[in-house]
C-alpha cells in the first residue's frame, strides 16, 4: 500500500510499496554488537539501509481511520533471536521516554510500549533502561493497532546468512493514548520527537547499538547525541520522507558580527545538508557553519554587519532527490547602532615601539607621571579653536591644526588640544598635533586624532594597534572608502569591553602631487615626507567624519592633487592576523584570527632576553586548525622584547608585530647624578600560584646628589596590572644608601600624593615583603589598590653633595592576597576582610569589646515613651543594629535612637561587610530605660527648720514657701526655717514630674529626744517662745509635775530619772497647747 491510499480491515497488516531510507551510510558496523551474535546484529552500508520506514493511512473496519507508521530493520539472520527497539524522546530533552518493542524471538511475536526506567540518566546506551509488565505500564498492542513480520532481505551483508527484514508498525492513535495515559503529555503525529534504533535480550541496550562499533572503549558511555545516530522531526515528516524545515532564532544585537543559531532536522534524515545564507554570502560545514546534532550555529566574521534589518535563510537539502525546505521567518536580525563609548586611545594608549625604543618610551611614561603631564584628561586641555591658526607652516608649508575639524559626526562635540609634545623626543616627528572629541560639555570622550609630520620616512608608529599584545583585542580588519581613498578601519575591543573603531593613514608630499597611503605595517611605506593620521572613535561614522573632514582640508590647502596607490583590498590586510596576545614565563599566548581558513602560518622575530642584549633570531611554521579563531601557544624563552611576524599560507599581507614585556629603566635630571651605570639581567623566575614574578633584575650606580629613579612597569604600554588579588610587595635588595620604595597606581595623578615606603641601607642583600597597607601616601594614608602601573626604586642624596651609590633589586614580585590586610592568603583564615579593617595575626577581623559607646535616656515623664539610646563608634566601619523590629545604620558618627517605651532592651551592633563566618562582627548588650520621675521625698523638723531630702526628681528644684519663691537649687538636701501652718512645695523644671508639698502642722515644730529615753531628754521647739509651762501626766492621767522652763536656742532640758518606766505625756501651754508623748524605758 501507498502512503495516503486507503483500505478497509480490522488489523494491522503487512505492507507493502516504496520505503524510505533513515539510516543509511559507509561509517556503520555490520557485525558488532555486546554479545556477539548475529541474530542480534542490524546491519547495512552505504547502499543497503539498516532501517527504513514509511506511513500508511488505513481505514479500519470498525469505522476509524488512522494512520500506522512502519518501520523495518535489516538483521543479519532470519528469525532473529532477539528484540529491536526504537526509543522515543517525547519530552525534548534527548532522552528517550517511550520504547516501542518489536519483539521476535517471543513464540508469539508482539509490539509493545514501554516507559523508562527513571533510575538511569538515559543519557547514553549504558545508562539507559526501561520497565517490563503492565504494572509498570507496559502496554502490549493487539493486532488491531499494531503488527510484527519478518521476511528475507535478499542480501548478506556481513557473510552471516542471508539477511532478513524484521518489519513492524504501530497506528498514531495507540502511541498518542500511552503518551497521554503514562506521561500527561498530549502529541500527535507532528509533534517533535527524537527516536534511536538498537537491538536488546533484557532490559537494557544491550545488543547492536545503532550499527556503530560498540566494542570501542567508553564507546558506550558517550551520549546518543555523540554517537550521531539520533534521528530527528515528527512521526509523520520522518516516516513520508519529508524534510524538517529548519529554523533560526531571532537575535536583535549591537554586535557587527553575530553569532547566529537555529535547529534542523539532523544529518541522519536521509542523505540531508544544511547551508546558512545571509548578507549575500552563503554558509556550510566547508566556511563556518557549526553543527551539533539537531542545533546550529554560525559566527559572522566579515563582512561585518550595519546597523539594519537582515534576511537569513536556512536551508535543508535532501541529495538523493533534490528536494529542498527553508525556514518559515523573515527579518531575524536586527542590528543596532552602537552606542557612544569612551575613547581611550591616543594619549592612553601605548606606542607600538621597537627595542631601541622602548627605554625611552618607559621613560617618557615615567615622567608624565612624576610631572603631572596629564594630557588625556580633559580638565588639562584647552579648547580647540582654528581661529588664528595659519594654515602655513615652516616644516612643509601646512599647520597640521588647521586640517582639524573643530567638532565631530553629531556637530555637538567639544574640541579639546591633547598634544603629547614629549613625542617628539621619541619618534621621529618633526611637528606634532592631537585633538580630542568629546561629547558636548561631559568627559566622556568619543573621538581623538594624533597627527604628525615626519621626514625621508612615514612616521614610526603608524600602526594604532598596539595594544594587542597586552590587553585589546583587534576585533577585525577592513578596508574602507574615504573621499575615494581606501583606508584600513580596524575594530578594536579594549579590556574595559569597550570597542573602538581605528583609521589609519598617511600622506606622502610630492612634488607634482600628494598621494594618500594605508598600509598594514612601515615597511610598506616608501621613503619620503609625511603627513600621518591616526583617528580613533566609539562609532565608525566618528572616524569617517573626522577622515573626510581632514583628507578635504588637505586638498583644499594645497596646489597639488591628492592621488592615492591601486593596491587591491585584499591585499592590503592580513586574512591571518594577532587578535590579541600576551607574553608570560617564557611563552607567548596568540589569539590567531583566520579569516582564510589558512592550515599553517610562517613565523619569524628577532628576540632580546634583557633591555641589554643582543637580539636573537627566531623562526617556524606553525600548523592551523583552520577554525576561524584558535590560541597558538609559542615556547621563545624569557625575554624582554620581541618584534615578529605571521603570514598565513594563503594571506596576501604579513602581519608585524613588536612585543615589549614591562621594562626597567632609570630617570635622574643630569646636574643630579653621573657616572651612571645602568644594568639588566635574567634571573630564574619562580611559577607560583600564589604570587606574580616579575622578570629579570636590575641595578643602577653611579654618584648622586638629587633623585635617580629605578623603575620597573609592570606591563609594556604604560597599561596598568590588575593587582586586586595581590596585596604584598616581595622583593630582595642591596642599597648603601636609603631608598624610597614607591608603588605607582593607575590613578595616580600628583606625584607627592605616591605610595611610598622608607628602606635603610643593607650592604648585603636583604628581602622585604611589604604589605600594601604599609605604603602611606602624602596624607600618611593606605589605599586600596586595584591596578598597578609600576615600582619604583628612589635613591635619594642631600641635594648638597654627590655621593657614591649602589642599588641592586634582584627579586620582585607581588603576593597574593586578596583582601589586602597584610596577611597572604596561604595564611589568612579570613580572605574577605573589609579593607582598613582590624585584624589578628589569623587576618581575621575581631570587633573590640569597648568599640561602641551607649547612654541611655530614661523617660522624661511617666507614660511619655520618651527614652532615647545614643550610640558612637570608635571604628570607622559601616553598622547595622535591629531595635524594635527598625534597622538603623551609621558609622562613626552618633546615632540616637529616640521614642523608646521603658523596659529592657537585647541588642547586637554588626559590622556590615563580606566577612568570614568566623570573623567576629557583632557585639551585643542588654541596656534598661527606665522610666519617667516623679517628683518625690521626705521632709523632717529640728528646731523650727524643716529639713527636705528629694529622692526622686529633676534638678534643679524650686522651692516655695507659702507661694513665694525662696529657693532654686540642685540639691537634693536642703533646710528652711518654718512656722506652724507653713506650706512648702518643691517643683521641677520638668513640670511633668508634679511637686513635692509640705504643710508644717504645729506638732511637726515640736520634738523630743531621745525618745525612747532612760531620763534625761530634751524637746526641741521655735525659738520664738523663751519660756514654757510644761505640765507632765502618767497615762493614768495624773499630773506628776509641772514646772516653767526656759528656752534655750529652742531646746528644754527635761528629766524622768524618778519616774517608774511607762508612757508619759508632756503638754506644752501655749498660745495652742501642744502635746507630746515621752517612752521611758
């Protein structure tokens, strides 16, 4: 039967017609499998398929029509003793779910369904499983959905036997039923599956294995994907043959040369291929497209994209009968305009130098440091204004400013003068001038130009790539049409991440006419005089903008035309260049970019070990991959400096390059020392994880009066070292005299303000190991650092008279530690130290016990809730403290922590910060605020005073006697003079607190003492009254006695000595009589 035609039964029969090959191909195994055994073996070549399929629509007689698909597998015997399955991912994560059995060797042949066992990854043949009986959901299909057949093949492919085909098919609707029933998954027949085909005599795959050869070690262990036998698409594409149409993800980037990605169908359907066309070129396996299994992807190198929208068509192509399917989507990429970044070319860059150069240019780095030349920042420029310029000069009869636009692409940007006048003690320019662009009145810098005039030769560092040895990376090379004029645009991407675009060129001055050259590298350039340009920018119209404007100054302020060379595009780049490279321990690390997809380079430098040998020469051809980018790792020995050169077997251009490793040098002003000798040698250099080596020693003599300088950068290019991980300087000296050892950081921009640490003299060697933390800068303060640009080793003399020195630093290097507290990290216990922290000989931060201090304010009157916590810190950290449910934070200043109801209050202060769990950071405290006063005390009589004593209260007090005010104080005790009847009350400030009252009754001026008495007592009483009549009684109410007294100073004399003991009253007649009652014991 056909695929699509139809027939009336009740079972799934045998078929019959075309079929379609799935697996097909040289590469498979005819006579392997684990058990060696040919009645488990599938076998088949490049002309006879193991497995083919094919789909039938079937109406059956119960009135349903459904479709079967077939499969048929080629064994190499008839009435194989075994089972062949099919696994079916369902899931999309390339592991099968569902195992459909043809089972043969059962005495009544069956289809069955089986699911995973989920105790194996199913990632690889040996990790892959499944479960058998219908408790474990196996389904075992009747005739009616299912059927078995095996047949002669009619070939005998691997000398067995005749050869059999084991045919079985199975309708959508059973598959679709036990999908749903077993996993919750709804498919149909054009749902994206997975399926892989292998033979088994349990529950594991355990026969033939896809017909690869799975006797190979650990063959068995790769995934299915690995082995490539992975067949992909839906059940209804894969069994009528149709192509899976492939598709391509949408990108929208800023990136000119995107990655591209997609999904097809797989190299295993049929004999398919897959090509990638866009922006007019088209893509295979042959020119960088990517395949892995059912996934794409593609690396756009050149040409680059603009900014636009992009048609990409991905196409798969079935050889065997030229059908093709493309994707179904439009429009996939959008690119979009970059957007404006900082320039950090020109003034920060380095110069691309050669050895004879490169002391000077180390030097001439030095000095802008230590003089404060810091001509790339914008606050020491000053504007660019063509207003006044002539546009004649003496050199050559042009001022090189007036061919300066003063703006950029945008018409906003602000011109501003970055000459670098010092290089012209370094090159060999004769006139000099630089320009920065930036954008409008902000520091962010989006374009700079360095133009020079040079004579008999161009200008010796045309090429503005020169920092891709140490820490850019040349994104790509092209060639652009300025004004007519082909000019190389390079595409740079800075270690910040920023990219840059680069043009370069130069203008020969003729006699009958100026011609415009662009070359790769100076050797290209015939001798002669010239005019160079070198502009960098964020955006490739910056760079044309600016271009234009200066090749049209030119022609309009000469009388000659300005022609330029007929050399071809390619020609003019390298297609194998240095993306980007580095130089460590004796190796060079190349980033090769290969645009030709060249199999080999040739390479070739010349190589100095110290900065005072001799250069040795140097030379191979080194094998490529061929892959668009590789790293090629170089063994050249330590060295100083090397320039060399790569020219790929099928690149029309070499590639020169010039690589300097951080270098010594010396600096000293003339009439401050002589007799200077100056030397640098190899020394063996250490390769330890733990620490960063610097490369050869040095020494310096000679006599001294002022200053001279040994310094060593730590990478070539002035560019600064990442040194956040490190925080001890190790290094090994002789010196006679003191020095300074100074350690200059990438923001260092006034040279008083250096890092710096005093050394005594050591006649014989000494080693230091100094923390960064030691190094105090001109406030007598640590910093941080983050990125060192070089060390400095100063001698210092009196400035009165010369004196004899010798310096030798032999070993130099920075040690790791990465929270900088002085401690390495091989010994530190805590590596997250806040830096500036205090530290135990463990490098763990330990807050002190007495670090806070905490007053406590009780409230200022009952039931306010007015108490208040002030905290202070003697530490400068950043603290957090919870109370109340509120998190407050402070540092060294107070904080006051108001509104507080009385009670005790349970609190830790934390030190915030990345610390270690066993760093102590919290101290904790239980603190009471108490609560409001009330005013409170007690008041006693003694001779006609009433004596006050307040417990409880505000001072100061006020105290009023009968409403007037007699007294204000701050004691607590105090005495006033009183008469019967007298109110006194006591008051607070606070007026909350209430008062204090005293209303003096006429016995409260009337005391006895003592009292109990033996009998002798006195009675204290007013002075006013000089004599009393005083009558005494037992309790029994007789008068005993009764006698005048005299008042002495407010004092009686009385006596009982004859009186039995008992209880007595003595009344007083007064004015009032008064009575008292008398205890004799």
């Amino acid at each position: 039967m056909q695929v699509g035609f139809s027939q009336t039964t009740s079972i799934v029969e045998q078929t019959s017609g075309a079929w379609i090959s799935i697996m097909q191909g040289d590469n498979f195994d005819p006579n392997d499998d684990q058990q060696s055994n040919a009645d488990q073996d599938f076998v088949g070549n490049e002309n006879y398929a193991l497995l083919e399929t094919k789909k039938e629509t079937i109406t059956f007689s119960d009135g349903i029509t459904d479709d079967v698909y077939f499969f048929r597998v080629r064994m190499a015997e008839m009435n194989p003793l075994t089972s062949f399955y099919l696994g079916i991912d369902v899931s999309g994560d390339m592991i099968a779910d569902v195992f459909v059995e043809a089972n043969w060797k059962s005495q009544t042949p069956y289809v069955s369904f089986h699911q995973r066992d989920y105790s194996k990854t199913g990632l690889s043949p040996s990790q892959t499983a499944w479960l058998n009986g219908t408790k474990n959901a196996e389904l075992q299909l009747t005739n009616r959905n299912a059927g078995i057949f095996n047949y002669a093949a009619g070939t005998d492919i691997d000398g067995a036997g005749a050869d059999s085909w084991l045919e079985f098919g199975f309708t959508e609707e059973s598959i679709k039923a036990y999908v749903l029933n077993t996993f919750g998954i709804a498919i149909n027949g054009d749902s994206a599956i997975a399926l892989y085909g292998f033979t088994s005599t349990s529950q594991t795959s355990n026969g033939d294995i896809g017909g690869i050869n799975d006797k190979e070690p650990g063959v068995l262990d790769k995934t299915w994907a690995e082995l490539g036998i992975i067949i992909n698409g839906t059940l209804n594409n894969i069994t009528s043959g149709e192509i899976l149409r492939p598709t391509i993800n949408q990108l929208t980037t800023e990136d000119a040369t995107p990655t591209l990605t997609g999904t097809w169908g797989g190299e295993m359907l049929g004999d398919d291929s897959l090509t990638v066309t866009v922006n007019g070129y088209t893509y295979g396996l042959e020119n960088g497209l990517l395949i892995d299994n059912t996934s794409w992807s593609l690396s756009i190198l050149a040409p680059e994209f603009i900014e636009g929208s992009y048609e990409v068509v991905a196409t798969t192509s079935r050889l065997s009968n030229g059908q093709s399917k493309s994707d179904a989507t439009t429009l996939e990429v959008v690119i979009l305009a970059p957007p404006t970044t900082t320039v950090t070319s020109a003034n920060d860059g380095g110069l691309e130098s050669n050895g004879d150069l490169a002391n000077l240019i180390a030097r001439r780095n030095f000095n802008r440091i230590r003089t404060n030349n810091q001509l790339n920042k914008k606050q020491k420029q000053s504007k660019f204004s063509k207003k006044g310029i002539q546009s004649k000069s003496s050199e050559s009869g042009i001022n090189l400013a007036a061919l300066f636009p003063e703006t950029g692409f945008n018409t906003t940007e602000t011109a501003h003068i970055s000459t670098a006048e010092d290089l012209l003690n370094v090159t060999n320019a004769i006139q000099i001038f630089g320009v920065d662009y930036y954008l409008g009145n902000t520091e962010n810098r989006v374009a700079a130009v360095l133009a020079t005039e040079t004579t008999s030769k161009v200008y010796d560092h045309s090429k503005v790539i020169c920092d891709r040895l140490n820490s850019s990376s040349l994104i790509d090379a092209t060639v652009s049409m300025v004004k007519e004029h082909q000019v190389i645009m390079l595409q740079i991407e800075r270690d910040n991440g920023l990219i840059e675009y680069a043009l370069n060129f130069s203008i020969e001055l003729l006699i009958d006419e100026n011609k415009l050259r662009s070359y790769w590298s100076i050797e290209q350039y015939p001798a002669g005089d010239y005019m160079n340009f070198q502009i960098w920018g964020s955006t490739k119209d910056q760079v044309h903008f600016i271009a234009d404007k200066i090749i049209t100054n030119i022609e309009s302020s000469t009388i000659v035309n300005l022609t330029s060379d007929t050399i071809m595009d390619e020609n003019r780049v390298p297609s194998v260049f240095v993306k980007k490279g580095s130089y460590k321990n004796g190796k060079l690390y190349l980033n090769i970019k290969n645009k030709s997809n060249d199999g080999s380079f040739y390479f070739e430098g010349n190589k100095r070990s110290t900065e005072k040998s001799n250069s040795e020469y140097l030379s191979q051809n080194i094998k490529l991959s061929g892959n668009s980018e590789e790293l090629i790792i170089l063994e050249t020995g330590n060295l100083f400096d090397i320039g060399f050169s790569i020219k790929g077997e099928n690149s029309m251009q070499t590639d020169a390059i010039y690589l300097a490793d951080g270098p010594w040098g010396i600096d000293y002003l003339a009439d401050q020392a002589n007799t200077i000798k100056f030397d640098v040698q190899q020394r063996a250099v250490e390769v330890n994880a733990t620490k960063y080596e610097i490369e050869r020693k040095s020494s310096v003599k000679g006599n001294v009066k002022g200053v001279v300088n040994l310094f060593r950068n730590i990478i070539a290019g002035n560019l600064a070292f990442e040194a956040a991980e490190f925080g001890v300087l190790e290094f090994s000296t002789i010196n006679n005299l003191p020095i300074e050892v100074v350690i200059v950081t990438e923001d260092l921009t006034d040279w008083n303000n250096r890092l710096r640490f005093q050394i005594e003299p050591n006649e014989s060697e000494k080693e230091y190991k100094i923390a960064f933390k030691n190094f105090k800068n001109g406030n007598g303060k640590p910093e941080k650092i983050t990125k060192i640009v070089g060390v400095v080793f100063s001698v210092i003399g009196d400035f009165n008279q010369f004196k004899a020195f010798n310096l030798e630093i032999g070993k130099l290097s920075f040690l790791q530690d990465s929270d900088q507290d002085g401690i390495l990290d091989e010994f530190d216990n805590c590596m997250n130290t806040p830096y500036g922290a205090d530290i135990n000989t463990s490098g763990c931060f330990n807050l002190p016990s007495d670090n806070f201090n905490i007053t406590a304010f009780g409230e200022t009157c009952p039931n306010i809730k007015n108490g208040q916590l002030i905290i202070s810190a003697n530490k400068n950290y950043n603290y957090e403290t919870t109370i109340n449910g509120v998190k407050y934070n402070f540092s060294t200043e107070d904080i006051t922590i108001s509104d507080l109801s009385p009670g005790v209050y349970n609190f830790c202060i934390n030190v915030l910060g990345d610390f270690d769990p066993n760093e102590k950071v919290s101290n904790c405290f239980s603190i009471e605020i108490l609560n409001g006063n009330v005013l409170a005390g007690k008041a006693s009589m003694n001779s006609g005073k009433v004596s006050i004593d307040i417990e409880e209260g505000t001072a100061p007090y006020n105290v009023f006697v009968n409403g007037i005010s007699i007294l204000k104080t701050l004691s607590t005790s105090f005495a006033l003079d009183v008469n019967s009847g007298d109110e006194v009350i006591v008051k607070s400030d606070v007026i909350c607190e209430g008062v204090f009252s005293k209303i003096i009754e006429t016995t409260d001026l009337f005391t006895t003492y003592p009292n109990p008495t033996n009998g002798m007592f006195q009675i204290s009483m007013p002075s006013l009254q000089k004599e009393v009549t005083i009558e005494m009684y037992n309790m029994n109410g007789q008068l005993i006695s009764k006698q005048n007294y005299s008042n002495v100073y407010g004092t009686i004399q009385l006596n009982l000595d004859d009186k039995p003991k008992g209880v007595y009253l003595a009344k007083l007649n007064l004015d009032k009589p008064v009575v008292l009652k008398i205890v004799k014991q």
